[in-house]
C-alpha cells in the first residue's frame, strides 16, 4: 500500500512540477504583455479549464494509447522511478 500512495504522489508531484514550469511564465506573458490573438488564448485556456476531468482525461488517455501516434513511447501506465 505504501508503494502504491507514494507512486501516486510522486507522479502527482512531477506533473505539478512541469505544469508550474510551463504555467507561471506563459500565464504571466499572457496577462502582461500585448500579444497577437490575446483573446483568443484566453478563450482557449477558459475552455479548458471549464472541461471535466473525465473528458480530459479520456482525451490524455486516446493520446497515449498504444495505438496512437505518441503510443510507441509507453508512457501509458508505465511510470518509471
């Protein structure tokens, strides 16, 4: 049980990692500087965050399916310690 919480928090927080990486600076970008097709950035990033997590996740799970074009990776249920 243990190894399986700590797997678990382990990739929770390497997602959380990379997505604060990418996150901060490109929503600070967006929010202070005068970019091209500004709105509809920020309608996009609206939308998606307005999704359920189920679609999302059903929609992560068809990209990294083994049939699909980012399947010969194996990244699906396959984390790697």
């Amino acid at each position: 049980m243990f190894e399986i919480v700590s797997l678990s928090l382990f990739v929770s927080g390497i997602a959380l990692i990379i997505a604060t990486i990418i996150g901060v600076p490109l929503g600070a970008a967006l929010a202070l500087r005068p970019i091209p097709f500004k709105k509809l950035i920020g309608l996009v990033v609206d939308t998606g965050m307005g999704l359920p997590p189920v679609v999302v996740g059903l929609a992560v799970y068809i990209f990294l399916s083994r049939e699909s074009a980012w399947g010969w990776l194996g990244w699906l249920f396959t984390p790697r310690r």
